[in-house]
C-alpha cells in the first residue's frame, strides 16, 4: 500500500485579507494546526505571510455565532471594493454601536504602541490649551450633529491623542451629550490625576465613563509601556473620578513578556476599587501606528491571542475567573472580542452573572440586534452606578421605570423591531416596535442571568451574606443582594483589533466601532487604523 502523507493541518475557511506590505487585497484563508488556528495569504509581489491568531481552547469552531447582516443605509457607494470605499460602504453588515471622535493629535506621551502613533507634546502635559491643529469646537459639534443623523442614538467615546489637552474639552463633552445617551472618554488619565478638579467639571458637563489607559499593577510596566512611572497618576485619576461619578473602566494593552504575567492583578485591582473601576477591558498588543516591530512581521511569540488571555486570567486569579465564564460578542464578528459579568461579592470574591457559553452555535440572529443590546450594556455598566437612566434603544425603558424621548428617537434607517428580549437590557423587557416599556421590570439582576436568584441558594448570594442567621423573611437575603448588585456588578472583557497581519475583512465587515473623519464618514476601527509594514495608512491621514 503506498504511503499517504498526511497534511500537518486543515482549511477550516477562507477569506479575504491585505497584504500587509501594498494593503492589496488578496485571499487569504485559516489553517487548523494542531489546537492552533493561523491566517495564511499569499500575495502574488510580496510572497506568503502567516500568523496565529487563535491558540488554546475553547476550539475556535464552538466559538463562532453566526449573525444575519443587516446593513445600515449606506453611505458611499462601492468602487474599488472592500476595505476601499468605507465611509460606510454597502458592503458593511452592521450599525455603529460606538462612534470615536478623534477630537485631537496631541499627546503628553510617546507610547511604544500607539493606535495613532501620537506624538509627545511635552509642553501640554500640566495645563490644557488651544492648539492650531485641533479640529475647532464648531467643527466638532458639526461633525457631533451629522453622525447623530447617520447613526441615530449610539455611544460616543472622544479620543486622541490625549484629549485631556483641550482647553475647551468639557464644551465638547457637553454638546456631545446633547445629542447622545452615553458620552465616554479616552484617556492616559495624567491630567486627570495631576488635576482632580478636572473629572468634576466633566462630570458636570455630562461624562459618563473615562477608558483608562491601564497596563499594570507595578511602575515598571508602566515605564516599559508608556516610558514613564505613571501607575500614581493613575491611581490618583481613578480616586477622581470616583468622587466625581463618572464609571471607570480599566483598559490595559496586553505585550507578551511585558504585562501577561500581571492580569490577574490588574482584575483584582480593579475589583478592590469597585464600585468606581466597573471593569476591565483588555487589548490583546496590535501591530499598526506605533509599535516595535515596525518594517517587520511581528513574531508569533509577540502576539496574544483570546483564548491565551482567557487562559491567563483564569491562572492567575486561582480559577475565581475561569475560561468557560467567557462569552463570545453579539455585536461584532465572534474572533473579535469576549466578555463576562460578574458581581463582587462582600468578602472580595467573584460570582459569574452571565448567561454560561453554549457549547454549539445558537441559530443565526440579525446582526442589528447584537448593536442594540452591546450599546444599552456599555451605557448601563461602563457609567458609574445611578448615573442618568440608562435607555434600552428598543425598549425605552430606563432603570427608573421613565422613559427618555432623546434616547428612543427613531433611527431613520433602522428597524426596531427585535422579536426577542434584549439580553442586555436592565429592565427584563421584551423590545416592542412602538418602543414603549412592554411589561413589568424582571428582578434578574444581570442579562441572561443563569442562577436563580434565591436567598435559600448559597451559591448565589455572597458568603458574608449566607454565614449570618436567617431572617424571618428570607426575602431580606434578596434585598441585600440585589442592594450590592446595583452598584457592584462588573465587567471582564476583551477586543482584539487586527492589524494588516491578521486583518479579515468578513471581521471587518461586522466592525460596530467606528472613527468618524473630518468630512463625516464612518470608518472601521480596524480599517482606520490599520497601516503596512512601513507605516503606510490605509486611511488615516488620507481623509
């Protein structure tokens, strides 16, 4: 019998790509090795390049949940095809769930990775200005205006550069929220910590959340990272914006051999400022803007993939946060993100409030209701607790029982009629078409809750809780509980966003992030950041 050799993997899908040195687009396709998934191109000028981009369990193949597109009105027309004609183009299969405003370029730091490549402005690091290269107020609140018309009500984060370095940021952040429910921004947090009065006069402009930049829990990740002891500064900002009201959600870039080894710590940080932190959201380290590996394919061993961090935080927290807590992403394409909900009990433990993973892919739901659901979470638990009324798009229903006519306006080109409960509306309700509370609010204390919450159930309710005598009315168990659950609940989560190595463009297609231009467009985080091996843009720079 003559011998078959047998292939060291398998093609388990194809797609298309960039090359990461012309960003032609090219195929590409996804190798299984072993309990390894590699994307894999070939283009015909630069030759082959492959990368990891998943390893370890849970098997990618469980992980995906299929979605039905639904495009929203498009806003360009095709020419030249995907990833060419974004703005957004026909081609695009989901809304905006986040629209980021670069409001602008400045920085007080030079990272080592840098989405924006931003550079140090060392002048503007204590005291804000005006600078001839920010975008004007009025351009912004123009620019604020017409994405509101395109989008209808979603979230909105101010980026950077180092936004803090506008003198007139707390206008921006008050016209911002004029026009949208949830206002958030993206900051390295100096200015903050140097000046706390600063997080009380956004608050007072109408801030909901602050993404801290957050790499570790010692000085030196900070300074390998950031180029500076910065961990004070942080910690001071926090502080801040704690007093202030404004939910803080902890946002550490993921380097291997760098802060890996530190997860864990950071979550348990995190934790210990509950109910101020709400969060952490992890970066898995990609390679465009500013990064090392600049003019060279970055090695396997320099990449981190989702279900290594999974495996990490599960280590590194002793199995208080394990791998099988975390759920694939409803809104985005599943490769992109994961996230779990905890509550933080009294005694400084965990207890999972999420709905557990599936073992096999649900049927396909319409991508548009992923949208709804990720924006009405962000809005609810990324904002400190009691902060505004957090609004189900379909629904209306806020946690007070009202409902807010800004933020159920219609979105012109949106249906809204989901036929389903939001999994992460607040209140339990049934969206209805007409976008009217449906029925009484659930006392389910978290989406897709899989326990019943029960004072005679040990596992549900908090240990300091379980060990006192009982009450005659067991119902006082449930009150407690459901206290603490409404302001320490908190969130785990991850993204990781492609670079022209691993870019996919049926990932970018689902792209809900996305950078709004200084014309209005509406590009995908991924498209809009991405650069080749010599640091050319695929769009940013050029619009």
């Amino acid at each position: 019998m003559a011998h078959t050799e047998m292939k060291p993997y398998r093609v388990v899908h194809h797609t298309q790509s960039l090359c990461p040195r012309c960003l032609a687009r090219i195929p590409a396709r996804y190798e299984q090795r072993c309990h390894e998934v590699w994307l894999v191109k070939e283009c015909p000028e630069h030759g082959r390049t492959e990368t990891p981009v998943w390893r370890g369990g849970p098997d990618m193949s469980t992980w995906l949940r299929p979605k039905l597109p639904t495009p929203p009105a498009p806003l360009g027309t095709v020419d030249r095809g995907c990833p060419f004609d974004c703005g957004l183009c026909p081609q695009h299969n989901q809304h905006t769930c986040t629209a980021v405003f670069e409001v602008t370029t400045r920085c007080n730091l030079r990272c080592r990775y840098c989405f924006a490549a931003a550079q140090d402005d060392e002048t503007q690091t204590l005291q804000p200005s005006a600078h001839v290269g920010d975008p004007p107020l009025h351009t912004l609140v123009a620019l604020l205006e017409a994405v509101r018309q395109k989008t209808g009500p979603c979230n909105i984060q101010l980026s950077g550069g180092e936004p803090t370095l506008r003198h007139d940021l707390c206008d921006i952040v008050s016209h911002a929220r004029r026009l949208f429910p949830f206002v958030q921004l993206n900051t390295n947090g100096i200015l903050l910590g140097r000046q706390p009065s600063l997080a009380h006069d956004l608050a007072r402009a109408g801030l909901d959340s602050v993404f801290l930049q957050f790499d570790g829990t010692s000085q030196d990740i900070h300074e390998a990272l950031r180029g500076a002891p910065l961990l004070d500064d942080k910690r001071r900002a926090i502080d801040a914006l704690g007093e202030a009201g404004v939910g803080v959600v902890l946002v550490p870039t993921v380097v291997p051999g760098v802060n890996d080894h530190d997860v864990g710590a950071i979550i348990r940080l995190g934790m210990s400022l509950a109910p101020a932190v709400r969060g952490v959201h992890f970066q898995p380290v990609s390679h465009f803007g500013r990064h090392p590996s600049c003019q060279g394919a970055p090695s396997p061993s320099a990449r981190i993939t989702l279900p290594e961090l999974m495996h990490r935080l599960e280590e590194q927290t002793a199995g208080m946060v394990q791998v099988v807590d975390f759920l694939p992403p409803g809104c985005e394409h599943s490769l992109c993100s994961f996230h779990a909900n905890y509550l933080v009990r009294e005694d400084g433990t965990l207890m999972r409030v999420s709905a557990p993973r599936a073992e096999s892919a649900p049927p396909a739901h319409p991508a548009l209701d992923g949208a709804i659901a990720a924006r009405a979470f962000v809005r609810r638990q990324w904002a400190a607790p009691g902060h505004g009324a957090p609004v189900h798009d379909a629904c209306g229903c806020g946690t007070d029982g009202t409902t807010s006519a800004a933020m159920t306006a219609p979105i012109s080109s949106v249906n809204a009629d989901v036929s389903s409960s939001c999994p992460a509306a607040p209140c339990g309700h049934s969206p209805s078409p007409s976008g009217n509370a449906a029925s009484a609010p659930s006392t389910a204390v978290s989406p897709g809750t899989s326990r019943n919450i029960s004072p005679d159930t040990s596992d549900v309710v908090s240990p300091a809780i379980a060990g006192q005598p009982r009450p005659d009315h067991a119902g006082d168990d449930l009150d407690r509980f459901l206290a603490r659950a409404a302001t320490h609940l908190f969130a785990i989560s991850a993204m990781a966003f492609q670079d022209a190595w691993n870019l996919d463009l049926e990932r970018l297609q689902g792209c809900c992030i996305h950078a709004v231009t200084t014309d209005g467009a509406l590009i995908p985080f991924c498209a809009w950041n991405c650069t080749a091996a010599d640091g050319t843009p695929l769009y940013r720079g050029r619009t």
